[in-house]
C-alpha cells in the first residue's frame, strides 16, 4: 500500500485536474448555447434556398446546370468531412471518422477513387495519416463558421466536379439532435439528389431570367452547396460544444468519484499507521 504522502500527493492531483474540467465544461456550456443559436438562425435560410433551388429544378430552364445531372458511371468520389479543430469532445469525432472510413471501404471496393476535403484539424490528421488523397483542407475556423473561410476549400472540390475529376461529392458531419445525441451523417451533396429538391405543392414554375440563365442559375446553385456545407459546420460546432460539455461533466464526476476512494484508502492507511504506532508503544511498554 503506497504511504501516505503519495496519496495525498494523488489526492491534490485529481482535485487539480477536477477544477480544469469543471472549467472547462462551464465554458463549453456557454459556447453550446451561442453554438446552438447560430445553428438555429442559419437553418431557416437553408430552407429558403432550397425551395428556391427546387423551384428552379422544376422549371425546366434552357440552361440544365452540371449540379443538377446525375451521372451514370461514378469513378471518382469526393467527400468533405467536417471535425472539429479541438479534442476532448468524447467519440465526437472518433464516430465520424468510422463512418467516414467505412463508406470510404464500400466506395473503394466498388472501384472508385475517393478524394477527400477535412475540415477540421482532427479530420485533416487523421486523413492524412491514413494517407488518403487530400483534394484541400480547412482548419482553424474558430468558435464562430464563416462562409469567406468556408469557399476556398469547398470552390476546390466544387471546380474537380465541373471539370469532370470527380463524380459525386459526399458530406460528412455530426448532426445535432439534443445535447445528449449528436448524429453521424453523410449526404450527398452534387449531383443534387430528387428528395432534396423535392416541392410540396406539386406546382409547376416558369421564370424569366435576367440577364440570363446560365448566369443566374449558376449563381444560385453555388450559393446553395455553400448553405448546405455552413448548415453543416453549424450543426457540427453545436455538437462538438454539446459532447465536450457532457465529457467534461463526466470527467468531473470520475474525478470526484476518484478522489472520494483515495481518500478512503488515505484513511485506512492513516489508520493502520496509527494502530501501529499504538501497538509498538503498548509492546515496548510491556517490556519494560
């Protein structure tokens, strides 16, 4: 049984490191909470552009933009993969990377060629660790998403689908469901998929176009692929703010928990001491 000094030395160890992770979960409660507000106000300018975009869809313009075709021989894949740029946010993102590098495994063994764009500091490591073909990559974005930062690298990955270099692109985030559950997920971002764009009321939409149709379509679907990849790193920051709460709670509670059973066996040392301490004087005293 180690002596006394060492467990108190342990005992003043945990203490110090709960009162990081107390700290550290009051600030990722705060930032949850102003996470959550910026995910909830850029959800319904989603929604707006993409009812527009569906309208546009079925509209049946002149101009049919590479977005909206789908292709029928997919030989090369692109996923953007969204993590955060921080750790201690429990399997928030070991849960994607999974997803991602299982999806990676189907794609591959149906002969396609995956091409990747982490955004994220733990995504862009871990991808390229793992050696994958890394078209572009984004990190540092922060507490607060903006979309100046977000275009470079998604303009990359959008520039390889025009071209022709890459087939589909793919989305990989955690989606926010409550504080408790964040949700895995990937979607596919181009070509457009039908039950994205898909109008309720059925109604069919003719538009006139100014200057002209190219220009403003392309404008719109842009704008749109840059809403859905923002809407996801909104949903990510929420979650990741949301997981680094809980683990931290977590973490403080094992620590008092911890703490709590080295004091016991601090006690019973203590004690075990002081009984022999007692017994050598009573021996000794017996002797003589």
């Amino acid at each position: 049984m180690p002596g006394s000094k060492e467990i108190r030395a342990k005992i003043k160890s945990v203490e110090n490191t709960r009162k990081i992770t107390r700290a550290m979960e009051m600030v990722a409660a705060s930032k949850m909470r102003k996470a959550q507000e910026r995910m909830r106000a850029a959800r319904p300018y989603a929604e707006k552009i993409r009812q527009v975009a569906a309208h546009l869809s079925r509209a049946n313009p002149e101009y049919k933009h590479p977005f909206l075709v789908k292709r029928d021989n997919i030989k090369n894949v692109g996923v953007i993969v969204v993590t955060s740029d921080k750790g201690l946010c429990g399997g928030l993102n070991t849960n994607i990377l999974r997803l991602v590098v299982g999806q990676m495994k189907q794609w591959e063994g149906q002969g396609s060629k995956i091409a990747v764009c982490p955004v994220g500091n733990k995504g862009y490591g871990f991808l390229s660790r793992m050696g994958a073909d890394v078209k572009s990559h984004l990190t540092g974005l922060g507490d607060t998403p903006h979309v100046e930062k977000l275009i470079g690298a998604v303009k990359v990955m959008l520039d390889a689908y025009t071209a022709g270099e890459i087939d589909a692109i793919h989305i990989a985030y955690n989606r926010f469901v409550n504080t408790m559950k964040q949700e895995p997920t990937i979607e596919q971002l181009l070509p457009l998929p039908g039950e994205n764009l898909e109008e309720k009321t059925g109604a069919t939409w003719d538009y006139i176009y100014e200057p002209d149709a190219r220009e403003v379509v392309d404008e719109l679907l842009v704008r749109y692929i840059e809403s859905l990849v923002y809407n996801a790193v909104t949903e990510n920051m929420a979650s990741e703010q949301s997981a680094r709460m809980v683990a931290m709670k977590a973490a403080s509670d094992n620590a008092k928990n911890v703490i709590g059973e080295l004091k016991l066996v601090y006690n019973k040392a203590r004690q075990a001491a002081i009984t022999k301490e007692i017994s050598e004087i009573v021996g000794g005293a017996a002797a003589v």
